[in-house]
C-alpha cells in the first residue's frame, strides 16, 4: 500500500531497490525505521517482522500516526471540512494550536502536510487534489498501523533500546549538506554520531544517503550500493537523475 502522506526525502521511488537490500524475510524478527518520515518502506509490506517500530523525532508528525492508529474515524470526522483551499490552508496555518487536543492538532498537520508545497508546510500548493479521497484513505492506514509501535525519540536512543541480535533497521536520516530543507534540526556532527553508533549495534542495517565523498568516507568498510531515481524537482527535464546510496553492514 501507499502512504498517506508525504515527507521531504520520502522514498517512494527507491522503496523497491530498498527492499531488495533487505536480508530475507524470516531472518530477522524485529523491523525498526528510525527516521520514519511518510513510511514509505513500512507501507510498502502488509508486515516485515513480528515487531515493528516506526520513529520519528517530529512530535506534530507522530502524533498524526497515532491519532490515525487508535482514532481514524474521529479524525475523519474532524476533516469533514477539508477542501483544496488556499484559504483554509492559511487559516490552520496560522491557528494556535495551544489548547487544541490531539485529533484537533492532527486534523490541523493533515491539511497542512497535504496541500503544501513540497511538503513545506508553509506554502500552499497551486494543483488539484482529491481531498476526500484522502481522507477516506486513512482507515485502511489505520489498519496496517494496528501492529506497529509508534516512538518519538531521538535516533541514538531508538537504537539502543530496540537493538537485538535479530534486528533490522532502516534508516532514512536527512541528507548531508542538506539538513536545511528538513522540518527537524539536525546538525553536520549528527552524522558523525549516527555512524558511531550504528558501528556498535548487535544487528543489520539499511540506510539511505545521498551519494557525496563525505557519506562514502564517513561509511567505509561497509557495504555500499549506487543506485539512482528520478530528480522529481526537475519537472521538464524526466533524463535527469539523482544519485544516492544504499549502505548496509552486511553482504
């Protein structure tokens, strides 16, 4: 199935070549995306292991999943009013969330996920979308949502409570020298301290970076992939691609 939603760096056009990086089904008993984001790869299967965690540092964006979890209907309730509007869109933009509850503020991060630019957030996005198809949409999500567990933590700690010999993580972390244009801070040094604490986990990982010399240089010794998708910023010009990185620690 497809996300709900979508997310700067978002995978849907390299989920596939992802998939094939994973070790075999049946090999590991946990599944773990640290940088959850719009769950592309966690959509993409009906169940990748018993256990599943999907994670992400962003407290307005999980708490989106939760309320598509446990309260869909409530929710699509609240979204009633939905419409491709450039004047609703403003009106929650500029709302104050304090003293809304839960599904209020999901209603409110829904919209403004949905009929952004880009995902930005900020700038409304000037096409036409089928808004009630969406918000139909979230029961099914809820129910691939019912089995996984949902955590907002920072990655460093995600990893070493989930870490177990028959683990496999998927990490999807803001790309280098691209940190800006993610919603969440994340600073040059945060790389530094993801290879170090990945270098001492007890199970596999997967990971997607941008292809540079310094994310080769920071991973060497691992197993590196070159693959490459679609620049989807480039609207005219469907030949150009964009290169990128899948790394895992093992062959």
């Amino acid at each position: 199935m497809n996300s709900f939603i979508s997310w700067i760096g978002g995978k849907k056009l390299l989920r596939k070549q992802i998939l094939e990086q994973f070790p075999d089904l049946g090999s590991y008993s946990r599944y773990i995306e640290v940088f959850g984001g719009a769950g592309w790869v966690l959509f993409s299967k009906d169940k990748h292991a018993p256990l599943e965690v999907f994670n992400d540092v962003n407290g307005e964006l999980i708490n989106l999943y939760r309320v598509v979890k446990y309260h869909p209907e409530t929710l699509q309730k609240e979204l009633e009013w939905l419409l491709m509007s450039r004047e609703q869109f403003f009106d929650e933009l500029s709302r104050n969330t304090r003293g809304m509850t839960d599904i209020q503020r999901a209603a409110r991060f829904f919209c403004l996920i949905r009929e952004s630019f880009g995902t930005d957030c900020k700038s409304f996005r000037v096409c036409p979308r089928d808004m009630q198809k969406a918000v139909d949409y979230l029961k099914e999500v809820s129910g691939r949502l019912n089995r996984v567990v949902i955590e907002n933590q920072d990655f460093e700690r995600l990893i070493k409570t989930y870490d177990r010999p028959d683990a496999l993580f998927y990490l999807d972390p803001p790309y280098y020298e691209a940190e800006k244009y993610y919603p969440d801070r994340f600073n040059p040094e945060d790389h530094e301290r993801l290879q170090r604490c990945l270098g001492n986990i007890k199970g596999k990982f997967v990971l997607s970076y941008n292809d540079c010399q310094q994310i080769r240089d920071l991973f060497e010794g691992y197993t590196i992939i070159e693959v490459d998708r679609m620049d989807n910023l480039v609207n005219k010009d469907k030949s150009r691609r964009y290169k990128e990185l899948i790394i895992k620690n093992y062959e």
